[in-house]
C-alpha cells in the first residue's frame, strides 16, 4: 500500500511552489481573454448579443415567478427561442439610444 501511495505522489502530485508557477504563467493569458471579453462586450455586437441574452432571461424568470415554468413538452424552449429571435430582429433594427 505505501508503494502505491508513494508512487501516486510521485506522479500526480506536485509543490504548492509548482502549482503557483503553473498559475503565474496563466495569468496573463486569463486577463487576455478578459480584455478580450470585456472588448466584445463593448462592441456594437457584444452589447446587442448581451442585450438579448438579458432580456429573453428576465421574460423567462418572470413567467417562472408567476407558475409558468418549462414543461414537459417543451413549449416553454419554443416560446423562449420565439422570444430571442423577436428580441434579435428588434436590436439588428434599431440602434440603442446613448
């Protein structure tokens, strides 16, 4: 038993130092893709994708809060997918207003 166990540390585990350099080495990648996410979402077309995602949560949640939840059927999925593409059309049609 202690050869396995002292094999599995061996392989499969590592230094909190290790772990710390690995996380190190990650970090500017990671604040990249935030950069990159928070660039996008300023974007004409982040804020229109963000826009529709938003609304068609806030309709769901709000029929949800007054008993109309997904049922087994699965009119709700439609009615929600009816709802993003209304959403969508609306926002590729209008500009926002700043």
């Amino acid at each position: 038993m202690n050869d396995y166990v002292d094999t599995l540390s061996a392989t499969h585990l590592c230094s909190v130092e290790r772990v710390q350099e690995i996380m190190q080495k990650a970090e500017p990648q990671k604040k990249q893709r935030e950069a990159e996410r928070l660039a996008y979402l300023a974007s004409p077309e982040g804020r229109r994708k963000q826009a529709v995602n938003d609304t068609v949560k806030a309709a769901i949640a709000a029929l949800n809060q007054y008993g109309w939840y997904a049922d087994v059927d699965g009119h709700m999925d439609v009615m929600e997918s009816e709802i993003e593409q209304i959403i969508k059309k609306y926002v590729s049609e209008h500009e926002p207003i700043d």
